[in-house]
C-alpha cells in the first residue's frame, strides 16, 4: 500500500491510528474529520514526508506535544483542524511550515492565542480563523 496517495477516515469510532500508516510513504492526504474518538496521533504520521493535506476538522486530536510532529510534515500545503476543542494554543513551531498555503483554525472554542511565528508562514494564502463563541460573538481573523 506504499503508492496510496488518499486516505479518507471519517466519522467513525476508531480510538488510535495504527503506527503503520507511517509506512504509507506516497500519502497526500490524510483525512480524520469527525473522529469524536480519535485522541492522539502516537506518532503514527511522523513518516509522512509527502503528507499535502491534513483534515483533523471536528475530531478530539489533543494536539498538546503533536506540533513537533506536524512540523516534521515540510511538504504540507494545508492544515485544517476547524472544531477542535482541545486546541488551546498553536505551538510556535507552526512557523516552520514553510509551503503551507491554508490554515483552517475555525470554531477552536478554546483557542485563545496565536504564535507569531505565524507571521513566518510567507506561502499562507488563505488564514480561517472564524470563532462564534456562546454569546453569539464572532471573531474573525
């Protein structure tokens, strides 16, 4: 399965993915949205090396101690993580992405600040950061 370039896991009840899908070297695209149970990456994707896009929109990924992970992806265009209520805070590292063309951060409820390290994204063409927060505020960036 070296040469499958698309893997879509949606809305189903898987908890972990398997460390093999590191392996999946050719992978462009990996999808999780919707996965309430997925809560951890394990490490599972650091040999992604030729990772474009990653959904993570709507899933319960605690990203805490990940973001070292995801800068390792240097190839990645787009990262979408629209939803997640366990992100707090964008690590720093974040600005080591240097291809990354779209950041999706909407309805990150508990997101409260961002790095500015963000600022060294120079290829971003497209930021979402939309937050509708319960007293019916939006704050967009």
């Amino acid at each position: 399965m070296g040469s499958l370039h698309f893997l879509f896991i949606s809305g189903n009840a898987i908890k972990e993915l398997p460390y093999s899908i590191g392996h999946l070297i050719g992978l462009q695209f990996l999808g999780l949205e919707n996965c309430k149970y997925l809560k951890s990456l394990l490490g599972s994707i650091c040999g992604l090396k030729s990772l474009l896009q990653f959904f993570g929109d709507g899933s319960n990924l605690d990203l805490e101690g990940y973001w070292e992970i995801i800068e390792e992806l240097e190839h990645l265009i787009q990262l979408c993580l629209g939803g997640m209520a366990a992100i707090t805070e964008v690590s720093s590292s974040i600005g080591r992405l240097k291809d990354l063309q779209i950041l999706r951060l909407s309805n990150c409820e508990n997101l409260v600040t961002l790095p500015n390290s963000i600022g060294n994204l120079t290829t971003l063409e497209a930021f979402v950061f939309v937050t509708v927060q319960s007293s019916g505020k939006c704050l967009i960036a």
